[in-house]
C-alpha cells in the first residue's frame, strides 16, 4: 500500500520550532532545546504524516514527543501539522532514527518507543534493512526507562511473529501485551494514517506492547 500525495504546506508557515534536522540534534543530548516543559519523552520511529504525534502530544500534554522521519518532505507534513496546531511538547525531526539511538540517546531517558506500521521489506535479501533488528531492539532497551514501554503495530503477520520472536530471544523486555482494538469515533480517530487506510480496507492490524523491568 503506497503512500499518497501530501497536501501542499503554508509557505508562510513558521516550522523553525517544529522542524529539525538529526544532525543538528544536541550533542551531548537536551531535548530541552526543543520543548518548553521538561517532561518524559516519548519517541515515534517513522512518523510519516504526524497523525499519531499530533493526537498523542495533544491527548498527553504532560508528556513530550519526537518524532523521526527519515523522508523529508513527511518530517515537514508533520512538523506543519503540529505548527499548524500550535503544539508545543512535539516536534519533527528528519533523519535515520537507528543512527540517532546508537549515538545520541542516552540510557534510560526514554519514556516510550513507539514504532508504527515500519516498511515490511518483503524481499528476503531485504529483510535486513527492517528497523526493528537486534541492534535497535538492543538500543530500544537501552534507552528505556525503568518501565518504559516499546509499542509496535504492524500489518503484515510475518512481520509481527518475527519481530516478537526476536525480542523475546535478545532483549529483557517482558510482553507481548496485548492491545485491544477500539472503534474510531470520527475520521481520524485513528493512531496513524497507516491504520486508518489498514482498518477501512478491513485488513487485519497486528499489536503489541513490552515494558522494561525495574532491574
């Protein structure tokens, strides 16, 4: 299932406060350049279009959220929708999201990781290239706080038995805890846009949570 066309952004649409670059990220780490709270902080690897960091962020006002998206025209769709919101506690961020954990996210500073509906790569020989590999699962759990929570929704079956198959044999993470479905309540009341297209197709959508122990 492919992505469709963005809408165009607001050329005058201010982004400098929502919009930043991996490699411009603070070295030694401070998300307290981005964010007017200081707060947990919760991550979305592969944010496309900022649903989930819009209705998240807005729902959880405590909490602030970054999200990753390696594509830039999406970290700019949404980093414009929180703008557009005037969203203070997330922000976008374009760049490789497994390189930002491996150098730049400390340990156990992360309240939540939340990785939805990844790009399967079905290919055999590609299968490599899946964001969720042992060596992320192993900087997922580095970065986690005591009880921090790794969320993971996919659509492909595969995926999502060998993934928590993977994390079940390498990380200490306790889990697969289940997530029930609930009805959407209005159009986009959905986690991600992914979902929505998932669920109104009546495509099976495949979840699961894990959480860090205390020791």
């Amino acid at each position: 299932m492919g992505r469709r066309a963005l809408r165009k952004i607001d050329p005058l649409l201010d982004l400098s406060a929502h919009l930043h670059k991996a490699d411009d990220l603070p070295c030694p780490w401070d998300p307290s350049q981005f964010f007017v709270q200081t707060a947990p902080l919760e991550v979305e690897v592969g944010s496309g279009k900022g649903l989930f960091l819009q209705r998240a962020a807005s729902q959880t006002p405590q909490h602030n959220f970054l999200g990753i998206e390696v594509s830039l025209k999406y970290a700019r769709f949404a980093a414009a929708r929180l703008a557009q919101q005037k969203i203070t506690n997330a922000v976008a961020v374009h760049g490789d999201a497994l390189r930002l954990f491996r150098e730049l996210v400390p340990d156990g500073t992360l309240a939540a990781v939340h990785v939805y509906f990844p790009d399967p790569w079905w290919k055999k020989r590609h299968r490599r290239r899946r964001v969720l590999t042992e060596g992320f699962l192993s900087d997922v759990t580095r970065t986690l706080q005591p009880r921090g929570q790794l969320h993971f929704w996919t659509d492909v079956k595969e995926y999502f038995d060998a993934t928590l198959a993977l994390i079940a044999e390498q990380t200490p993470l306790s889990g697969p805890h289940a997530v029930a479905e609930r009805p959407a309540q209005h159009d986009l009341d959905y986690h991600t846009h992914f979902e929505r297209r998932t669920r109104l197709n009546d495509d099976s959508v495949y979840r699961a949570e894990f959480t860090k122990s205390l020791s």
